[in-house]
C-alpha cells in the first residue's frame, strides 16, 4: 500500500504488535517517538535484530522507518518490528522477497503463551499424584 510515499506493514509476536511506516530517506528509525538507541538502549542485540533486515538486502542508509509499537516486552516487540519492515520491503520491492524468505524473515512465529486451565496450577502443573 503505497499513499504519501510511505509503504505500511503490521508484524504481531506473542503479545506485541507493530505497525511500520517506510520511505526514502536516511536511516533514522524512530520507534515509538524515540531514537531506536534510546528506545532499545539496554541491548545491541536487540536493535541487531530490528537491522537484520536492512543489512542482508544492502539498504542500510536509504530508508527512514516509523514504528508505533504496543504489548510485550523487548525482544516481542524487536521481533514484531522486524517482521512488519520485512513485509513492507517486499511491497516496496517484489526483488527482495526471495532472499527476505530464504532467511524466515518473512514467516510470523505464532508460538505464545498457554493459558492456564481450570483445576490446575498453571497451563500444564498439577498437584502432585499420591499412590497411598
């Protein structure tokens, strides 16, 4: 969906979901009104794994991304953002889906939690079986 030029994607992980905006610019990623270096100052990792990828397709410098993220933690929210900039590069460009796709950056991890069941201690415990 190209309007105002700005491409769209949404990415969900677990809990967290994000919502992208992507358009020509010079780099700056600004997620949630903050720099991506303040909003994700804890971990290099993390911010790495938002980055992934724009390193793999060489396009480093030549986009601006705007990111409104909500629900989670950390490293939901980094993955959710990553999903979302992957999928609007690929409406940008068909070119890059082939390599986004051989690198599962396109593929949305659904595994969540487990909710806790009636009559038990948490999703799966129970109490402790006595023979006699």
């Amino acid at each position: 969906m190209a309007q105002n030029n700005y491409y769209y994607a949404l990415g969900r992980r677990k809990r967290s979901t994000a919502r992208v905006r992507i358009q020509k610019g010079n780099g700056n990623i600004i997620i949630n009104s903050k720099p991506i270096n303040d909003y994700f100052s804890a971990s290099k990792s993390i911010i790495n794994k938002i980055l992934e990828p724009f390193i793999l397709l060489d396009i480093f410098n030549k986009y601006d991304v705007s990111v409104l993220a909500s629900g989670g933690g950390q490293d939901g929210q980094a993955e959710a953002i990553r999903l979302a900039i992957s999928k609007a590069i690929v409406t940008m460009n068909d070119d890059y889906k082939g390599t986004l796709k051989k690198s599962n950056l396109l593929s949305r991890d659904s595994r969540d939690k487990e909710r806790k069941k009636f009559g038990l201690k948490g999703a799966r415990k129970q109490r402790q079986f006595t023979k006699r």
